[in-house]
C-alpha cells in the first residue's frame, strides 16, 4: 500500500495524542487540550489560522462556549506515521444544524504540529 493513501483504522487505534485532545477538547478541559500541541502549533477551522498555545487556547475557549452541540467521532484514518484524519459528526445551534467535519492531525514528537478542521 503506498504511503499517502489514507487507511482506515479503528477510531481506538489513533495516537494518544490524538484521543486525550478530543477527550480534553469534549470535557472543555483547555489545559490538558493545549499540552496535546507542540509549541508552535497551527490550528485552522473555519477557515481562520491559530498559531501558537495562547492562540490555540483562545480559540479553544471561543469554541467551547459558541454553540451547544453534540460530537461523535464516526472514522478514523492514518495517511503516514504522523498524519490522521478523525471525522467527527456534530449536531447542535450553529447554523446548518449538523456537519462532518474532518479533524486533519500533523504529528511531531507525539504532540500535535497541525490541526486542519474542515468540511
């Protein structure tokens, strides 16, 4: 199987990196959610970059507080060693109601170096 094409993989078998993020990002548990980032991390969602840990924690906190809405992860995908993909499913106030979103992870040094989140 050549590297770039992505596989799926059991939503269990995402680094822990990966899963103490969305389980800390779930809980609105800011702290541990950053601590998952390397320190120069990037974060783009809805089309707007983040770049570093007080950014990430900011957007972080906008986002935990913007709308109600539920999340469940429905897919999981490893490109390579140090790129996953999780599709989460998210219903709630926002506009639209409900959405796939495709959580894009960049590893380095078991922490978090890129996270793309996008329809």
């Amino acid at each position: 199987m050549p590297s770039h094409q992505p596989h799926t993989i059991a939503p269990s078998n995402l680094p822990k990196t990966i899963t103490r993020y969305l389980r800390a990002h779930h809980d609105d548990d800011t702290a541990t959610a950053v601590a998952a980032f390397t320190s120069d991390a990037t974060v783009t969602d809805d089309g707007r970059t983040y770049q570093g840990a007080a950014a990430i924690e900011q957007w972080l906190n906008r986002s935990a507080t913007e709308f109600t809405y539920t999340i469940e992860l429905t897919e999981a995908q490893q490109t390579d060693p140090s790129h996953y993909v999780a599709t989460h499913h998210l219903e709630g106030n926002f506009p639209g109601g409900s959405v796939d979103l495709r959580y894009q992870f960049s590893l380095r040094d078991d922490l978090i170096e890129r996270l793309v989140i996008e329809p």
